[in-house]
C-alpha cells in the first residue's frame, strides 16, 4: 500500500500527519494551561478565554461558509428555520461547559493525570451510542472498557495508600478526588454533546455545509460564554473581562481555537488506529513534559497504568473490531439462508382488470 506502518498496521501518511498534529495540539494545550496554574485554579476567567476561542472559531467558520458555500451551491439559508437553530443551543451549552471545566480540570490533576482520566469519555460516549442510536459493541471492546476503567485507578493508586501528602506539583487526595470527578461530569457531557451533534449534522437539514452548522454552534458558544462571564465578574472573580491575561494565555486560546477549528479536517484523514495511538502518545508526551518542567513524581504505578491504557485505546479503537462485526453479520446472514425457505404459491392476477368491452377494444 506504501503506507506507514505503526505495530503491523497500514496507516495513511495523511493520516499520521494528521495524528501527530492532533497531538501537537492536545499536548499543548495541557501543558500551557497548567503552567498558568495558582493554586485553586487559573487566574483568569475561563469564560473570557472559552468565550475568545469560540468568537474565533466562528470568524473561521463564516469565513469558509462565505468563500465555498454561499450563492454557490445549497449554502443552507433556504432551509432555516428558529426552531432547529435553537436545537444548537444544547451543544452549545454542553460544549461552553466542557471547555470551561477543561481548565479547572488540568490545572487540579496536572497534564499527565488529565490526560489518562480524559479517555474515560470512551466510555461514556460508548453508553450512550447504544442507548441512543443502538450501537453495538463487540466484547473485545467491553474488555477494553474494562482495562480503561483498571487503568485510572492504577495510575493514582498510591495517593490513596499514603496517609501523608507526597511531595509533587498535583499530589493533594482531595484534588485527585474533586477533579476527578470533574473529568467524569465532563465526560458524560462530552457523550451526549457529541452524539446530539452528530443528530443534528446528520438529520436536521442533512445536505447544509458543515461550516453553516458550526456557526450556529458556535454562536450559541459565544452567547452562553458571555452570560457565564458576566455572572463570574458578578461574583468578584477578576476585575474585567481580560483580568488575569498574559502572551501565554493567549497562546493558549490560539492554540485551543486551532484545535477546535482543525479537529474536523483531522478527523477527515485519520482513522481509529491513528486516534488510538494520538490519545496514547499524548499521555507519554505529557508525563515526560511534566516530569521535566513541573517536577511531576512519575512512579512505576503511574507508567503501568499508562500501558494499560495504550492496550485499553488499541483493543477499542483497533481494526479487529471491524473484522469482528464483519464476521458476526456473516454468521447471522448464514443463519438466515440456513433455514428452511418459506414456499409460497400465489396465483399471479391480472395486471389490469377490462371494465368494458370498449376499453378492451383499445388495448387491443
């Protein structure tokens, strides 16, 4: 195929090319938001930042709906109606939600625990496609659910053993707990987002640009941040909208735009096997990154759990699943020619009924 090749697997160079961008920015904006960390948080408002990021992703997605789609082909206006633009304010709430709570998050747990406690939206989302669009899984990837969940206790097992705080730049028990529990909370809101985005992309006005969908989204992105920035200033979290702000915080909106504006083309090019092993790779990149920089303590039970969760992504994610569904529907599809045809005789009538004589005479 003259592809790349990654553990035996026939990757598309797009593709790779993709997943190491992906993963560029992943690990970026992991390690610049906690390198903005105080303690208790970040020292600007989140909302400000979210609500920038959007504001730009909006800008992009105008931009490419004005110049590709507009007056050129079905640019989607035709079809618009209040009703389904008001649908786009639940992902939009989900998602300025999300992105606010990714902040916090890294800035509690530090890059290499986010990063490894992040996956566990695998599962959620994993739930809620089989409950909602009855998805199935095959057991291969039950198991691998199994070996994520096995793979966040591992990696922070012996902050739960120790009856004395460890020396380190994330440590504290009940910072491991709270964001913890941030992640999971985000996690769920990651599934539903992403599969109520996916229902609107694929039925409500199927054939609009996927340019036109993301501004609306990303409009309700921009309201919802704003409401959540003007209640945040009412309770005296920062003196203004750009409290707090330095060049690396900017950076950090940049880069967090660029990957919400990139993903789509990512994900266009790269296959599940080049996700897997994006999610993996930045787990490695970030525990080395914050080892070196934030005097993160990386102890065997943390790289263990590391390797769990690689083997967790590639059972998941891997290509064995497509051959394994492929050969259930054949075993099923055998079943069905197995069983005995069910013969029926009918007599054939008719195609017309002649009413009267004179309308027999014409066809005749």
């Amino acid at each position: 195929m003259g592809g790349t090749r990654i553990f035996g697997v026939d990757v598309d160079p797009k593709g790779f090319g993709a997943g190491v961008a992906l993963t560029f920015f992943i690990v970026t904006q992991t390690m610049l938001t906690a390198s903005t960390r105080i303690k208790g948080g970040v020292p600007y408002k989140t909302t400000s930042a979210v609500l920038l990021q959007e504001l730009m992703k909006f800008i992009f997605a105008f931009t490419m709906w004005f110049k590709f789609d507009f007056k050129k082909r079905y640019d989607g206006l035709s079809n618009f109606n209040l009703k389904d633009f008001l649908m786009y304010a639940v992902p939009g709430l989900t998602y300025a939600m999300q992105n606010s709570i990714v902040f916090s998050a890294i800035a509690i747990l530090g890059p290499p625990t986010f990063q490894v406690f992040s996956n566990f939206k695998i599962v959620t989302t994993a739930i809620l496609y089989r409950i909602i669009l009855g998805r199935d899984l095959t057991v291969i990837q039950w198991l691998a659910v199994v070996l994520l969940f096995t793979a966040m206790v591992i990696v922070k097992v012996n902050v739960f053993f120790n009856t004395e705080e460890v020396d380190g730049a994330w440590a504290s028990k009940s910072e491991l707990i709270f964001g913890g529990g941030l992640l999971i909370f985000n996690s769920f809101l990651s599934a539903f987002s992403g599969v109520f985005n996916e229902w609107l992309i694929k039925k409500i006005d199927p054939e609009a640009p996927l340019q036109f969908k993301n501004m609306q989204l990303y409009f309700f992105g921009i309201v919802l941040n704003l409401i959540g920035n003007l209640l945040q200033g009412s309770n005296g979290d920062g003196d203004g909208f750009f409290s707090g702000f330095s060049p690396v915080v900017w950076i950090i909106i940049l880069n967090n735009a660029a990957l919400g504006m990139s993903v789509a083309f990512i994900m266009k090019y790269a296959d599940n096997v080049v996700k897997c092993f994006t999610g993996a790779v930045a787990v490695y990149i970030a525990t080395y990154l914050s080892s070196q920089f934030f005097d993160e303590k990386i102890d065997l039970a943390f790289m263990c759990g590391v390797v769990v969760l690689t083997v967790a992504l590639y059972l998941y994610m891997g290509n064995h699943n497509k051959l394994l569904k492929a050969a259930e529907a054949t075993e099923e599809s055998t079943k069905d020619t197995s069983k005995p045809a069910d013969i029926t005789l009918k007599v054939i009538e008719p195609a017309t009924e002649v009413k009267n004589g004179s309308e027999a005479e014409k066809n005749v």
